[in-house]
C-alpha cells in the first residue's frame, strides 16, 4: 500500500491522500480499534466533526478533529456529507460548505470500518484497555489490569511508538495498538518490546522503555518525540537519543515562561538561526559545527557571537551548552508541525 501510495502521488497528487485515507482506516479496522477511534480518525482526516449512530436509536456519537467527544444530538447535514447502511448505521461529515475532494472515500471506509467493529464487537460503552493503560489518571492497579488484558507481563519492560493516522508504515510492528485521542489530536499507539528491533515509519516517535504500569510515561515521551520529527530528513525521533531531555520536556508546560526559549524565536528569525543552533548542538567545537553547517568557520564564529549575544549566554561554555540544547528543543516543540496532515501533493 505505502509504495502503491508513492506511484499515485507522482501520477495523480489529488487521489494519493484518498488512498492514505483507505491504509488509516485499513490499519485501524486490523487494529480492532472502537468506534470512538474510528470517528477521531475520520474526523482528523476531514478536518471536521464526525458522528454515528443507529438508525433506531436517538443517541449518536459525535467526534472533533482532536479526538474530542462532541455534546448534541445528530445535525443536519447534506445528502453528500451522510451515508447509511442497509443494516441500520448512519456516518456523517459536519462540514460547513460544500464537501472536500476526499469526504466520499472517507466515510466509504468510515462506514466500512464501524459495520466491521459493530460486526465484531457491540460493547462500546466499555474504555478500551489500552486507553486505561496510557491514561496517567488510572491507578497502577487498573493499569496492570489493562496491560495484563493486551497480553503483556508484570515481569516485561516495554515502549510506546506515536504516530498520527496518516504515518506511512514501511514494516508494521505486531503488537497491541489502539487510537489514542490526545490535545494535539488522535494519535496512533502501539506497544513494542523493549527489545523490539527497528520501527520503520514516518513520522514516528519513540518512548522511553518502563514496566507496564508506567507505560503511560512512555506515552507521553514518544508523543514529545513524535513532534520532534522533521520529515524527510528525520522521520523518526527514538527518546533514547536524548536521555532523560525528552522526560523532562514531557513534565514541562509548553505555557510556562522559559526565557531561554523565547529569546530562541528571536535567534530563529535570522535565515541561518536555526540551522546555527543545530550545528552546535549536535558537534563539540566551532571548526566542526562550521563543517556541519557547510560554511566557513570564520561566518560560524561570528553567527554564534549573534546567537550568544541574543540569548544573554556563551552557548559553548559550561552550562551554556544545556541551555542552548533544551532552548532548541523546546523551540522546536512549540512550532512543530508534523502533525499537520500532508498536502496531497506529498
């Protein structure tokens, strides 16, 4: 599907996302994932509410963009935005206008997957497992529980890989997965071995690995990572390359005052800021930061004596160094945009 997603993209941009659209809900209908799930995933990918519900029954479920549940009773919405099946279920777009190019094969494979789920299993007032195991309000207790019900072992260490509904899976890991609706929409999860060999997708975050009942833990870091990514240049963000950074980021309000990071958008207004201050995290001294930002070490020393005199400290001295690291990725979590779904031209 993923290589078949590449040929249509060069031949016709405009029906790539629609064959994205079919590989989200393909991959959530294997995933088992529940109905709350499937309405986040059509509403993310339409950019618009999605809802549910029989067709003898006056309740329906209804879903935001970000994976949150809607109040109300079922709106009234065009002909073209609704889709009923001969079995009694209703799906529908609450989209403003006229429909977008991919609305019908979204709610195609939305209705497609909630008679596969309704087929399977009718209990959905019950939270799913996973959802009880990466929420950090339940209790341990109710966290092992969930852990044990997905199959995995007190005794085993574990992390999570994040991923949003449109990452492209070169090779699917096995393991439990779910939707997981979060504040920066619903996400993609699955739970991988601590010895689990390498995830191929993109983009894709990786957590740190703990004991099933901290696993939640893991959740939170993978998602710092997930939007650290920076496709295509680095696709995939492993938590275990920054240390205990990607916890702390995790624990930090993004709201809070940090200096350091806001004196950073002043040094990313300058063409060359960013690009600088990468250099200089990921090398040890000006001559080798130059040679990885391809300019002459001469131009590096003076860009870094702007960034130095911008950020108020010496970025190669000491502490300076810390600063600089976690002002950068700090910056970079605050204007990601990985999450954003792709043109259809990509």
């Amino acid at each position: 599907m993923q290589e078949l997603l590449g040929r249509i993209a060069r031949l016709d941009p405009s029906a790539s996302l629609g064959l994205r659209v079919i590989a989200c809900f393909d991959e959530l209908v294997v995933g088992h994932v529940n109905t709350r799930g499937l309405l986040a995933a059509a509403a993310s990918l339409a950019g618009c509410p999605a809802g549910f519900r029989r067709i003898s029954e006056a309740a329906c479920v209804r879903v935001g963009p970000k994976g949150d549940l809607l109040d109300g009773p079922a709106p009234e919405v065009p002909a073209a935005l609704r889709l009923t099946t001969a079995d009694g279920l209703e799906v529908w777009l609450e989209r403003d206008g006229e429909p977008a190019a991919n609305d019908g094969i979204t709610l195609e494979r939305l209705s497609l997957a909630v008679r596969a789920r309704h087929g399977l299993v009718r209990r959905d007032d019950i939270r799913r497992h996973a959802a009880i195991m990466l929420d950090r309000q339940s209790s341990a207790e109710e966290r092992v529980a969930a852990a044990e019900a997905l199959g995995l072992t007190v005794q085993g260490e574990y992390r999570i890989a994040a991923a949003p509904l449109f990452a492209q899976w070169q090779q699917h890991p096995g393991g439990p997965e779910d939707v997981i609706p979060t504040r920066h929409g619903p996400l993609h999860v699955v739970v991988l071995p601590a010895d689990h060999g390498t995830v191929v997708a993109s983009p894709c975050g990786l957590g740190t690995v703990t004991p099933v009942d901290r696993l939640h833990e893991s959740f939170r870091v993978a998602v710092v990572a997930l939007r650290l990514c920076s496709p295509p240049d680095e696709p995939l963000v492993d938590a275990h390359a920054y240390g205990g950074l990607l916890t702390m980021l995790a624990d930090t309000p993004e709201d809070s005052h940090q200096p350091d990071v806001e004196r950073m958008a002043e040094v990313a207004a300058h063409p060359w800021g960013l690009p600088t201050v990468a250099a200089l995290v990921a090398t040890q001294s000006i001559r080798e930061a130059a040679r990885h930002a391809g300019v002459h070490h001469s131009t590096l020393q003076s860009r870094v004596d702007v960034v130095s005199s911008t950020l108020g400290f010496d970025p190669l001295d000491g502490l300076g160094r810390a600063r600089l690291g976690i002002a950068f990725l700090s910056h970079r979590l605050r204007h990601s945009t990985v999450l954003e779904l792709p043109p259809p031209s990509s």
